[in-house]
C-alpha cells in the first residue's frame, strides 16, 4: 500500500510552479490539465506535464484530466500514458460504467506502449450529488481503482451548500465515501481540498477530522498545506509507543492463553489490537518512503 497523505495540485501550464512542486515534500503530485488550465492552453499543457514527469522526482506522480464528457479527455489519455507516469485522476465521476471506460482505454494504451496492464492508478474525484448518491457502485465497480477521493469545491456547488470552515455540512458526504469504500474492499480514500489559504485553523480541523472519520489521506492546493497535513497524518511519538506497548503486552497474555487485558487501564482485545498494528504499518510505510533515494 502506497503512502499517500497529501496530495499537491498544481496547474500543468505554470511551467515555474511544476518545476517547484515536486520537491515540496507531498506524497503524490498532480500536476492539473482540468480546471487550473485555461481551455485555449489545454492541448499544449499536455506535452508540458509529460516532460515534468520524466525527470526525477521522489513524489508520485499523477496528472488530472479532463472530465470524460469534454472533448479534451480522449487526447489526454493519448499523450499522457507512459512509464513516467504513477496515475491518473478521474474527475466528475458519477457512474461505475465511467470507470469501466476508462479502465479499457487505458488498458489498451497501456498494451499499446509496453507497459503491464494495470501499471498505472486511476484515481476518481466523487464531486457531485449523483456521484455521491452511485458511491456503492462506484467503489464496487471491480475496475482496477484502489482508492477514490472527495472534492467538495464542485460537491458544494453541485448542491448548493454553503462550505463553512467548519464542514459539518460535509458530515454525510464523507461518512458515505469511507463507508463505501471500506464495503467494496478499497483502500481508505483521500479527503478534499481546503481553499481558504489564509485559514489555518480550520484547515487543521479538516484534517483531523478526515483522519478521523477514517480517510487515509488529504488533498491540497498549495505547497504550504503540505507539512501540516503530513504531520497529522503521520502517527505520533505517542501513538506509536502506546502502539507497541498494545502489541507487546497482548502478544504475552496470548502466549499465556489470554484474549482480553487491559494496558494503561484500557480494554485491550484483538480489534484494538489490530487498530495499533495499523499505527505501526503507517510509521514503516512513512520510515521506507522517507529512506528512499
């Protein structure tokens, strides 16, 4: 399983901003031929991000296309698909048929170019009502998607909410997607941008409340959202001793024919103690990607 905490949006046709961006310290970078790209530039913008992606970078990298309705999307795939190239973002995805779509087409590019079949991620963003409303199929489609994400710029939009810094009108969007997305067996999916630069009181609160509500990781919109999103991400000190102390403690009352005991005066049994291996699992995926030449 990859780790993927942030993700970095940036506009593929700001050449200064795309050299930048991959040594900002995000996950995964993806570098934007949809919205941040004005229509006349989307074309040219391909070639752009393509050549960004062949020279070294430590961040995964990803490309968001144009929405599948658009007569840009057809192209994107053409000139995008290649070794470079970690994964692509769906945007707009409102049916599990759209995903299937895109699972052939890349697949026959992929045969196309010499690459395995499946190498590359598709990424879908679920930002409508009706996306919202398929989610079950859409998580439970069986293409080759691992994971999808929320983007409650458009959601809001869409349904005409009001996006407060506090989100709660974000509750049952978010709960739906995690929900659906454990059902269908999928990783755990990666949360929306925040949009008020300025605020970061309450872009800490959307982060731990994504972490909480069980998403694995955050979109972002700037380079300076990055840190404060990977750090919420990652387990602390604390959690990570108080992890291992769990496993430690239960594996010895397991050898000794006990199932249930408690560690600091909590109730310790096998669900918590899977809960603290997972802790355990993300520090090493954060260790190994850290290590990474």
């Amino acid at each position: 399983m990859r780790l993927l905490r942030s993700f970095l949006f940036v506009p593929g046709n700001h050449s200064r901003k795309v050299e930048k961006v991959f040594g900002v310290g995000a996950d995964a970078v993806i570098l934007d031929l949809e919205d941040a790209v004005a229509i006349a530039e989307k074309p040219a913008t391909r070639a752009t991000v393509v050549e960004a992606l062949k020279k070294p970078h430590r961040s995964l990298g990803y490309i968001r296309v144009n929405a599948l309705d658009t007569e840009y999307c057809y192209g994107d795939f053409h000139a995008i698909v290649g070794p470079w190239l970690d994964g692509i973002m769906v945007p707009k995805v409102e049916a599990a048929d759209q995903l299937k779509t895109v699972d052939w087409l890349l697949a026959q590019i992929e045969r196309e170019r010499g690459l395995a079949i499946g190498t590359i991620d598709i990424l879908p963003i679920i930002e409508t009502g009706l996306g919202l409303h398929r989610i079950d199929e859409i998580c439970g489609g069986k293409t080759r998607v691992k994971r999808v994400s929320f983007g409650a710029g458009d959601f809001t939009r869409d349904m005409g909410l009001k996006w407060t810094g506090e989100e709660q009108e974000l509750t049952h969007a978010r709960a739906r997607i995690v929900l659906a997305s454990r059902v269908a067996g999928l990783e755990p999916p990666i949360d929306t941008v925040f949009i008020d630069l300025k605020d970061r009181a309450h872009l800490e609160m959307s982060t731990h409340t994504a972490l909480n509500m069980g998403f694995q990781g955050k979109l972002c919109i700037h380079p300076d959202q990055v840190p404060l999103v990977n750090e919420i991400f990652t387990p602390t000190g604390a959690e990570i001793a108080r992890a291992e102390k769990i496993i430690a403690a239960f594996k010895k009352a397991e050898a000794e024919g006990s199932a249930s005991i408690q560690v600091d005066g909590y109730f310790v049994d096998y669900p918590i103690v899977v809960k603290a291996q997972r802790v355990l699992d993300v520090i090493a995926r954060i260790r190994a990607a850290a290590a990474r030449p």
